[in-house]
C-alpha cells in the first residue's frame, strides 16, 4: 500500500522533473528543536490551567521531549530556559538527556520574571540592574558549557509602556553594552541569536523590536552574534519570508522560533494557522541552499529551526508532536519546488508562471513521501496516533497536577 502510493508519487515527481533522492535525503536531515517550557505548565497572558501528568522537574520535561523524538525521529536537542530550568548539575541534566537519545539545544536566559525588572533588564536606568542581567546573561555562557550547547538565545521584554518614559537612546547603548559583555565571552564553537519583538509585554516600545535592530547589534558585535526569527513577533501582515532571505543573503539568519499566530505573538502550534506562510519560508532557505555561494549555504546549513509555543489547553506532547510534524509536512512540500521552472518563468518576466511554479509544489500531498521516509526509518507512519495509542501518556499520570510551570 505504501509502496504503491509512493510510487505513483513519485512518478508525478518525475514527471515534474524533481529529484526524489535529494528530497528524501534533505528530509532526512531535518532537525527540529523543542522547547523545554512548551513540555511544563504554561500559557499566554491569562490563566494557567494545570494539567495532569506534566512534568515535575526538568529531568522530566527530558523524559517528554523524548516521546516526541522517538515517535518523529525529528527533534533530537531540547532548548531550556534560565531560571525554569535551573538545575544544582547541568552535567547530570545533560547526562540524563543523552541517556534518552537527546541533547540539550539553545540555553535560553530570563531576564523578564524578576520583579527587579519591571522597568527593563539589561536597559535598565539602574546601574545595579542592568549588572544583575548582564551577570545573569554571563551565567548563561557558563551553563552552556556543561551543557554542551552551540547557542544562547536572547530575547528581551525589554521596553516602556508610554512616550518619555524611557530615554530610547541611552537604553540602545545600555542594551549594547550587555550583549557586548556576553559576546566577550563566548567561546568559539558558541553564538548568540538575538531575537526581536514588535510589542508586548511593553506597548509603547520595545528596545529591540524588529529585525534591523537585531541586525544591526549583530553586526557591531561580529560573526558569531546572528539575528533569531521567531514567526509571531511581527506586526500583522509582515512578510517573514522576505526577512528570511534578506538574512541569508547578509549570513545573518541564525535560527528560528517557529510558532503560529492569528493576531498576536499567540504561541500556538506551528503551521495551524498559515501554513503557507511556513511554507513560503522553507522555500527561500531551500532556495538559498542551491546558491553557488558556499557562506550563503553555510549559514542556511546552520539555521536552528526551534519551536516556541505554550500551550494553555492543548495536551502538551501531542501538541509538539503536531508542531513537529507540520514543520516536517511544509518542508517536505517546500523540497518539491521546481527552482529551474520558477527562474525560467522569472526570466520571461512570466508572473503567473513563476507563482504558479512556487505553489504548484505547496498543492502536491507529500503523504506517501513521508510515510515512505517513517518507514525507512523505522518510525510509525503517523506518530501521532502511535503517541495516542501508546502508554505513556497514561504512565505520566502518576505524577499528578501541579507540575513544573514553563
Ligand atoms: C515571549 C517569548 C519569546 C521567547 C519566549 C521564551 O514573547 O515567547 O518569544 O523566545 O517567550
Ligand atoms: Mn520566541
Ligand atoms: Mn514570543
């Protein structure tokens, strides 16, 4: 049944003049990274509704992340998060993670939970404060070592909520001093993704509210400091996938947090709401990976694709789950682009063409292809329902209510 689905599938590929063993090949380096906050109680502005069975300790939160790799075989790192995470010996939380086939990603710093920083963290117009933050980013660097982590991922709540609240541009020199200080003390082998935000929690501005403000800080600090794109920070009807390829094209695109969003930095699973868009943004980093530029393949080589949802009602491994698999649906989809078709079509000023050539490839149902590429590696051909089935999710009831929140 599979066999013969894939094919048929692929007889329309070919037709179309795709290479599938290419497709298949890039599938199967897809990495997904996962959030530890989106495994413990968490939520958006409002009520935090506890669940039953979520995780107690970090190390359980591992214990979760390892579900959703083992049943995807697509997120293999976890992303953690300082202070929620915050354990006596990260060496034991990074042993017991490679116990369970996995490795700990991003480390993330909070600078927004302490109530020193109701007026802002590293931009704070108390020296003490903004000490307090940079040392705490500094720390950061430190567990990123026993942990084993590439990247430190920085994002800011940072910002004043009305006009002349804030001097907006000694907070810009504050802001750099801090992430001067941190990249100071990166070693090599590590970098530092800065992410921005539109607004909120802050509503009149945000000291690092869009891409160029990160870009900017990135390129004053130097090559190992990269901007992070996480899909819900934008205004409404920003073109993220435009932002993407112009950070490429400059080898400043880092990593993203991919979530999805209706109206605001709404934290739900990725690709529930606009897929296309999801899509579109795999388009351009396929795109740029054929460039004959090799630092242009390099950085899309280096992309860290991570996910950053909270979920306030979902069942929380199933909605990773979801996430993981859509994020791996629209790549798929994306892999099938006719780059030639789209370049001859741009080339005779076709525009139709060209954009009937980009989502000819987003119309195609990659099913067979993916459960071809589950069953090559021994992975349940829909992973959801196996996670449904299984135990598991009944043995984690014992841990009760009240678990770890983030
Ligand atoms: C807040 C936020 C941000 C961070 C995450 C930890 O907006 O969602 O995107 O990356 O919290
Ligand atoms: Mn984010
Ligand atoms: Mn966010």
């Amino acid at each position: 049944m599979i066999d013969r689905a894939y094919a048929l599938f692929e007889e329309q590929q070919q037709a179309r003049g795709i290479n599938l063993d290419l497709v298949k090949q890039k599938l199967q380096q897809l990495r997904i990274e996962t959030p530890s906050w989106g495994y413990g109680d968490s939520g958006t502005r409002f009520k935090v509704y506890q669940k039953n069975g979520v995780p107690r300790t970090p190390l359980e939160k591992m214990e979760d992340a390892a579900q959703v790799h083992a049943l995807t075989g697509l997120a293999p790192s976890v992303a953690i998060h300082i202070p929620w995470d915050k354990v006596e010996d990260y060496g034991k939380l990074r042993s017991h993670a490679e116990s369970l086939g996995l490795r700990i990603g991003a480390v993330n710093p909070n600078l927004f939970q302490d109530d020193d920083y109701m007026l802002g963290s590293v931009t704070n117009s108390d020296a003490i404060i903004r000490r307090k933050a940079t040392n705490h980013l500094l720390e950061c660097v430190d567990i990123a070592k026993e942990t084993g982590s590439r990247d430190i991922s920085l994002w800011f709540a940072d910002g004043t909520n009305y006009p002349g609240q804030g001097h907006i541009r000694k907070r810009k020199a504050w802001m750099y001093e801090a992430l001067e200080e941190l990249y100071k003390k990166l070693i090599p082998q590590m970098r530092m993704l800065i992410e921005y935000k539109s607004f909120e929690p802050a509503f009149y501005h945000t000291d690092l509210a869009d891409w160029g403000m990160a870009y900017q800080m990135a390129m004053k600090l130097g090559p190992q400091a990269e901007v992070l794109v996480d899909t819900g920070h934008h205004a409404q009807g920003t073109n993220v996938e435009h932002i993407v390829a112009y950070l490429i094209d400059e080898k400043r695109l880092g990593g993203f947090h991919f979530n999805a969003r209706k109206y605001a930095d709404d934290d739900l699973i990725v690709g529930s709401m606009n897929p296309y868009e999801l899509f579109l943004i795999f388009y351009q980093i396929i795109s740029a990976s054929e460039d004959q530029d090799a630092s242009i393949v390099q950085t899309v080589n280096n992309i860290a694709y991570m996910i950053d949802q909270s979920h306030n009602i979902e069942q929380k491994i199933p909605a990773m789950i979801r996430s993981v698999l859509n994020v791996q649906t629209q790549f798929a989809k994306a892999l099938l682009v006719n780059h030639a078709e789209v370049e001859a079509a741009q080339a005779r000023n076709d525009v139709l063409g060209a954009e009937d050539a980009v989502r000819q490839a987003y119309e195609c149902d990659v099913t067979p292809l993916l459960h071809m590429i589950r069953e090559e590696q021994h992975l349940p051909l829909n992973p959801m329902k196996a996670y449904l089935e299984g135990s598991y999710d009944q043995a984690i009831q014992v841990r009760g209510k009240g678990g770890a929140s983030w």
